[in-house]
C-alpha cells in the first residue's frame, strides 16, 4: 500500500519516457514534417522554412549576380545618362511636333487619309525615332538587358551607315545641291501662303540673309496674292520679311511695310527692300560655314559611334559575367 504523495516507480519511468520522446520530436517543425535540418544546409540554403531540392533552386535563381568591374560600371551609368539625355531631347521633339500638328488641325478626325508632307511630321516621326532608340540604350544599360543593348547597337549602326551614305551623296552632288537651292526657293515662295511653318522658314531665311526672292525681288510675282495681276489687296507687294527696316524704329512689325513696293523702280525699292535674292546669299553662307557645319556633323557621328562601342564593350561585359555565374560552384 503506497502512503498519500508517493508516486509509483512505474508511472514515473513512464512519464519519464513521455517526456524525453516529446523533447525529442519538438526539434522538429510542426508543418513540416521530415527529418531535421542540419545548421550548415540554414546557413547555405538561407531558407529554414524550405531546405528541399526546389528551395534550393528558387535561391540558386534569385542569388545576386557577380557585379560588374568597375570600369564596366562606369560604361554602363556614361551610356545611362548619355542616352537619357538624347530621350529627353527627342521626347521634346516628339511633344512638339504633335503641338504643331494638332494646332494646324493635320491631326483631324479623318485617319483614313495619309498625313499631308509637313516640317512638323518630319520633326515628329525623327522625336519618336530619336526616343525609341535612346530609351532602348537607356533601359538596356541601367537593367544589363542584352536584348535591349542589341537592338540598341543595331538601329545604331543602322543610323550610322544611313548618315554614312548621306554625307557621300551631299559630298558628290555637293555642286548641283547649290545650283538648286534657287529652285526650291522659288517653289516655297509659290506656296507662301499654304504652309505656315514653310511661311514662317522663309521668313526667317530672308530676316537672317537680308535677301528677297530666290534670284531677286521680283521673283515674289510667281507668288498668286502678290503678283500684280492679282486683285487681293496684297497685289504688287512683297512680305514684310523683305523690308530693310520691318519694324520701322518701333517694336512691332509693320505688316504693310512692303505694299507696292513691286510698282515702284529699282532705286526706290531698294530703299524699302533688300533686292538681292537670297539665292547666292544662301550659297555664299553655306561656302563661308561648310567647315562648322561639317565639325557638327562630324561631332554627331563620332558621338553615335562612341556610344556604340560602350554598348558593345558592356554587352562583352554582361557574357563575361553570365560565363562565371554559370560555371560557378553551387553553394549547396
């Protein structure tokens, strides 16, 4: 018979024996149930929860990538900011091509028929162009995508042979180009009145030079609304971008400025109008600053061909680093 307080010897080796079997499966984790992890595979694996064949490849997948030398980092942030910096330009271009034509109403509602030839489209299909391109550069670089770094470097090169072949075709018929830089004066000043943007070239063509006309002053008489047959008010006279003093010593321009001045004779005129053409003004100019214009096209070139040998040393760069990712040692 056992006094009150005693425990039997049995129950306590049984109990003893419950406890230590609960100590020993409490190591493990409850929702997942398996053999325990040992702390080296924790600390390769950084992932207690998942120590099987699947945790380890999803960590093997998302492991941080071998980083770039410094030299190559340093090409990847130049190609960066010189690509951002062209977007932002061409973005600009783009916005304001789309202004000019929504304001002169190309952009109406019948998209059914082409968009007319006009400065405006021109300026906005080369900002969407421009744009595409250096954002390509830009997202390929700071992401060390190949795929946009290739198609980077290909409408680069693209760019680069099509100036290429330009620069040749001005060089050769760089003689015949001048002789018909009248011609295309004379068929803007028939269309003076149809294009404002061609309207407002012109304008500054002749403001800049101090010319009038292709030829002379009286080529103006090609022009409908200033010829001196044509019964509009603007008969026999000449814009206001002819006269020598438009403004005439006051801030606004004197629109009338050069009303009748095709009436009058050459002396006369040329006291209220330039009467050189602005023909061989225009080919003197060009002759004067062929080796500035040159420089700049020059300058353009050798930047777009710079930016495509950082593209193709970083593209180097990225196989270099994906090479020794792969043959790598697995952690695990």
């Amino acid at each position: 018979r056992m006094e009150e307080g005693e425990r039997s010897p049995l129950l306590s080796q049984a109990a003893a024996g419950q406890e230590q079997h609960f100590t020993m499966n409490s190591s493990l984790p409850l929702s997942h149930p398996g053999p325990a992890v040992q702390d080296d595979q924790v600390e390769a694996w950084d992932c207690p929860c998942c120590p099987g064949t699947e945790a380890q490849a999803w960590r093997k997948a998302w492991a941080p990538s071998r980083p770039l030398s410094t030299w190559s980092s340093c090409v990847k942030y130049l190609i960066f900011l010189c690509n951002f910096l062209f977007s932002v330009l061409a973005l600009l271009a783009l916005a304001a091509g789309l202004w000019g034509l929504s304001v002169k109403g190309s952009l109406g509602n019948d998209w059914g028929r082409p968009l007319p030839p006009d400065p405006m489209l021109g300026l906005m299909l080369g900002g969407l162009a421009v744009s595409a391109v250096s954002l390509a550069g830009c997202l390929g670089a700071l992401c060390e995508n190949s795929c946009l770094l290739r198609c980077f470097c290909g409408a680069l090169l693209a760019c680069l042979l099509l100036e290429a072949l330009l620069g040749a075709l001005v060089g050769a018929f760089w003689g015949p180009l001048q002789a018909g830089l009248e011609h295309i004066l004379r068929v803007a000043i028939i269309h003076y009145q149809d294009d404002p943007d061609l309207r407002f070239l012109l304008d500054q063509v002749q403001l800049g030079l101090r010319c009038c006309g292709a030829a002379s002053y009286q080529d103006w008489q090609q022009n409908l609304s200033f010829n001196c047959s044509s019964p509009g008010v603007q008969a026999c006279s000449l814009p206001a971008s002819c006269c020598i003093n438009p403004q005439e010593g006051g801030d606004v321009v004197n629109t009338q400025c050069g009303f009748g001045v095709l009436h009058l004779d050459e002396d006369a005129a040329g006291r209220v109008v330039y009467l050189q053409g602005c023909g061989p003004t225009l080919q003197r100019w060009l002759r004067e600053n062929m080796w500035a214009v040159g420089c700049t096209a020059v300058t353009i070139f050798l930047i777009q061909g710079t930016q495509l040998l950082l593209a193709i040393w970083l593209l180097k760069a990225l196989a270099a680093q994906k090479v020794a990712k792969d043959i790598e040692p697995d952690p695990g």
